[in-house]
C-alpha cells in the first residue's frame, strides 16, 4: 500500500465532504482506502440493510476445519462481549459462535447472522467485505466504521486462504464491543486463521497434496513458468496466473488432460484459443493408475506461430440465473461451453424447473437478441397436428432467425417429432443455419420419432435439476421474483420467511415459487412478509430444524394429517394411529408450537 494511494484516497474524502477533516486526517491508511471503495460503490450508509442469501450448505470443508479452532476461541472469549463469524470468499456469514449472551442483541440488531452478506457495497467498512476486498487483515473501531449501527463494534477480520491454491477461501471476524478495542486482537485472530489453514491442509486429498509436492520440486528445478493443473485444483506463481486470466480453468484441465493422454484435440475444441503462448511440456501426475493432474510448463517469451499448443481463452458467454449451488452452477457451466460452441441444446428436467429461462439465457449469452429468436411451442393446440407443427417449423426457417427456440418436446405426436427431425436436418447444412435450443421436461419413455427429434437438437444435453435438490437456490431466486413483480412497491422477506421458503419441497419448482410470491404481493401488507403472511401449507417451516429424511416422512405426515382435519390435533393423532399426547410431544420435538394454529 503506498503513501501515495492513501494520500490520494485521503484527498478524494475531503475533496467531496464526505467526512470530517479531522477524522479523515486521523483515520488508519487500511480504513480510509475502505472508506472510499464503500462510498464510490453507493453504499446506503444511512440506512444500511444486510442482505438474506440464504444459509449457505457450500464451504463443507471451510467449515469442518474451523469449527472447533472458533468453537475453542469462542470458549475462551466468554465474558467478554464477543461473538465469532465465519464468512466465505462471497461475504456471507456461514456459521456463527456466540458463548457470550452480552452481545448477542447487538448481533441480531444488525442481522450479523447465518446466510446474511456483509459485504462493503451493503454496509461500508467493516470486518467481513473489507478483508476480502483487501485481502488482509483489518480492525475497525467504532466511528471507523461509516455506517452508524456498526459503531457499537469493534471488528478484527482476517483472511482465510486455502493452503494449496492461496485462493482466498473465507474469513473469520471477530466482533465486541467499540470500546474493547485493542492492537493484540489482530495477531491473535491472524493465528487463529493460521490454525484453520492447517486444519484445511490435514483435510487436503492425496491427490492435492501429490500435485503440491510434485509442483514444488518443478519450480525449484525449471526456469520456465509452471502451473499444476487438476480436475479441481490450479496451482501457479503470479505470472502465469496473470497469464490464464479469463481462461476457462475446467475447459484448460480437459485440454491439459488431453494433451497428457495424446488424444491430439486442438485448443479449438476446448473454447481455446492460441495466439498468445504455448505448453512446451506437460507431464501427468499419476495416482492409481489414473490421471489426477500435470505439471505444465508454459513458452511465454516465443508466442506460437500455429494454434496447436496455445491458450488464451476467447470472451466466453456469460449466463446468469439466480442462485450459486453446485447443481446450478455445473449447469450453467456446461451451458456455458455448449454455447460456446454453437452446438444444438436440449435442456431437460422436470415441469416449472426453469428450462426457458436458461435457453433464454444461453441465447442472449450468445448475444442473439430477442427479435431474432423464433419460439415455438409444442403445448400450444396446434402441436397436436404433425402437418401443422411442422408446417410452421418451416416457415419460421425460411425466415432465417438466428435462433430457433423449441419448448415442450414431450408434447409432440410421435409423427410431429419425426417430421420436425428430417426438417431440422435438411437445414442443417445450409450456411446460415440458426442456432437451436429446445426444451423437453423429462419423464416416460421417448417414442422412436421423438427419440430422433431428441437426437437432432441434443448434441448438448443440459439437466437442470428440481428445486428441491438445491435449496440454497431458493433465497435469492424468491428475493429476485419478489423484486421483479413488486414494481414499486417496497416489500422485502423476512429472515424467517426465507427459511421457511428453503424448508418447503417445492413439488412444482420455480413456477410454485413464482405462483407463491404473486399471491403474497396481493395480500401483503407492510413492508416486510414475515412468516404469519405465508400460504397455509408453508408456515409449517418457521420453527422447522434441519430433519434427516426419515424426520421430514414424519413430521410431513403429521401436518398433513392435521391440514387434512382442520387443525383438530386429537383427531389428526387418531387418523395417524399415535395419541394426543404423542402428537404434541413429536411438534415439540420439531420445535413446533403445539397450540400454534397452523392450518
């Protein structure tokens, strides 16, 4: 951090008034540059709000490391008003350690809890946003922080970065009160990171640690920039991270892993291109008889005159949906290279999963403006007939759009699909032939005509799974409806609202969601929906813990039993064979108030 940049960043605050002139003179150089990123991104520090994105079930092995390093720190803290976050590398609270109750109100005041973001943007300076934007250890006391309700805190946040990779994996804060503020508590946090660093190193794989050691003697051996690249993991000095920035890491290890192998496959194949450097080495790693990774050794000095060996990646589509589970994001990934490529996509999955929404997204990733898209939908009345169907399928080919959208497959006659195959093959080879995106929701076995039409526009083959195998996808894709239909409305979810919306099974996916979040727009009435204002059948949730499969059989069963008899408990308990006593004992067991009216 040079003189300059905070003096220029000092300057920057008095210039436009934004703070005293005998705070900003004063303040520590890491604050005030923290000061200026949160006042130039337009942060609400007046009325600052944390963000709900849900509680978050990712980071499992962040987690399983720091939980009884904070667990033992939050021990060792108790009675001293403090708390303990940890957050990932996208600012949102994962798990929280509070031993002292003394500042627990204060905590929840400000929502510093589970599935919240800090970030800068949201609530300025503070110990969690700061530290990734830094990436380096902050304390920030009482009036440092811009927004008001943070100044009762003192926050000292550190960075945790993965032992292997260095890439920035979360960070630990630790909260009290502004007036227990003391330069000691940085280097004791600073250790605890440490601590947890280690922990994440036990946890590494053998084929992490194999790639490390294999990694570290090749740069202590070779003068040549050289990364180790795996299936998950990416290992490189600065300039070749430099290098590969904006490279596609998963299309480069198929690349790599084809080079290993000698399937002799260009960069092309792979969304590569090759004009900026070459592998003039690549040596797989090999753990049980199989390919876990290479060291690569890059030509920086001499860029290729071919396109043989070569790596700069092109800009690749962007697609954005809400919601950032694993299942989605492989998903979008796998879109992502489809339409990189050109390539006729099928998107399959159940009904009201979002299938439009990401061919819409694919297209637009492609930038294929709406205008120059032909939908077409095979649930519409005139599907039924195959001369019909397949009459306007050629009509809107003659028309040459830059892309064809195919919704609703299944709901095809078995000659319909056949006849709209043998059209989409005979203009396949003409030169301005459309880009093709279809959806089909999946179910049943295909009939051979549709089979044919299934094999002709699914060379890419994407599954998007239901709602209810990636609930932390509910969150933000309900506050992104919400925003979307509320027009000006200002209404926003409670935290107990969205937990009861990420509890439900959402048997209809996102078209229940989307149904749901209408209907709570036409009744709501103050600013916030709260959990009393859900749907009958959702309010079950507020009080609900995480169940195991065989809990959530029977605790489904006893609300069911209870909807289907209006409440009446001794006559719910009967119909399920259990007594009334055992009935309350079970809700409360749940943490259900058994005098609570949910239906």
């Amino acid at each position: 951090m040079t003189l300059k940049l905070v003096d220029a960043a000092r300057e920057h605050l008095l210039s436009e008034g934004a703070l005293p002139d005998d705070l900003a003179r004063n303040v520590r150089p890491q604050v005030l540059l923290s000061w200026k990123r949160s006042i130039m991104s337009g942060a609400d520090l007046a009325n600052p709000a944390l963000t709900f994105r849900g509680e978050h079930h990712a980071r499992a092995a962040l987690r399983l490391a720091a939980d009884p390093v904070l667990s033992r720190l939050a021990d060792e803290l108790s009675g001293l008003n403090a708390g303990v976050l940890l957050s990932d590398h996208d600012a949102i609270v994962v798990q929280r350690w509070v031993s002292d109750p003394g500042i627990l109100p204060l905590m929840d005041r400000i929502n510093s809890n589970v599935g919240f973001c800090i970030s800068e943007e949201s609530i300025g300076t503070n110990g969690v946003g700061s530290v990734i934007e830094q990436d380096a250890a902050i304390q920030v006391s009482g009036p440092e922080h811009l927004a008001e309700a943070l100044r009762p805190f003192t926050c000292v946040g550190v960075p945790v970065h993965h032992p292997i990779t260095r890439r920035l994996e979360g960070v630990i804060t630790m909260n009290c009160r502004a007036t227990s503020g003391n330069p000691l508590l940085t280097p004791l946090m600073t250790s605890t990171a440490t601590e947890v660093e280690s922990r994440l190193l036990a946890q590494a794989t053998t084929s992490e640690r194999q790639l490390l050691d294999e990694y570290l003697v090749a740069i202590g051996s070779r003068r040549a920039p050289v990364a180790a690249v795996g299936q998950d993991i990416f290992i490189a000095g600065p300039k070749v991270t430099d290098l590969l920035e904006g490279v596609d890491r998963a299309a480069l290890w198929e690349y790599v892993r084809g080079i290993a192998l000698g399937s002799g496959l260009a960069a092309d194949d792979f969304g590569l291109t090759t004009d900026r450097f070459r592998i003039t080495r690549c040596k797989p790693v090999i753990n049980d008889g199989r390919i876990i990774g290479a060291l690569v050794e890059f030509d920086v000095d001499r860029p290729a005159a071919h396109e043989e060996l070569a790596l700069v990646a092109p800009p690749r589509p962007t697609i954005t949906l809400p919601g950032k589970s694993p299942a989605l994001v492989q998903a979008i990934a796998h879109a992502t290279r489809l339409a990189a490529k050109g390539v006729p996509i099928l998107i399959e999955g159940e009904p009201g999963v979002g299938k439009y929404a990401l061919a819409r997204a694919v297209l637009e990733s492609a930038h294929v403006t709406a205008d120059k898209i032909a939908v077409i939908d095979a649930a519409a009345g005139w599907a039924e007939g195959a001369t019909k169907f397949v009459s306007l399928l050629r009509e809107e080919l003659e028309n040459s759009p830059e892309a064809l959208l195919l919704r609703h497959l299944e709901a095809l006659t078995p000659e319909a699909a056949a006849a709209s195959s043998a059209l989409l093959d005979q203009f396949d080879d003409l030169p301005d032939a459309p880009r093709i995106v279809a959806t089909m929701t999946t179910g049943g076995a295909p009939t051979p005509g549709h089979r044919r039409l299934v094999d002709t526009v699914g060379v890419g083959r994407v599954t998007l799974p239901p709602l209810r195998d990636r609930q932390e996808d509910i969150a933000p894709t309900a506050v992104a409806m919400l925003d979307k239909h509320r027009g000006p409305k200002e209404l926003r979810f409670s935290s107990s609202a969205l937990r009861c919306l990420m509890r439900h099974s959402w048997p209809g996916n996102l078209r229940q969601l989307d149904a749901t979040i209408r209907g709570l727009l036409s009744t709501s009435l103050g600013p916030e929906i709260r959990p009393e204002a859900l749907p009958l059948d959702l309010q079950g949730n507020s009080r609900k813990r995480d169940l195991s499969a065989i809990e959530e059989l029977e605790l489904s069963a006893i609300l069911s039993a209870l909807k289907q008899h209006n409440g009446n408990k001794v006559a719910a308990a009967q119909s399920i064979g259990i007594s009334r006593s055992t009935l309350y004992r079970k809700l409360q067991a749940y943490r259900l108030d058994p005098d609570k009216q949910y239906f």
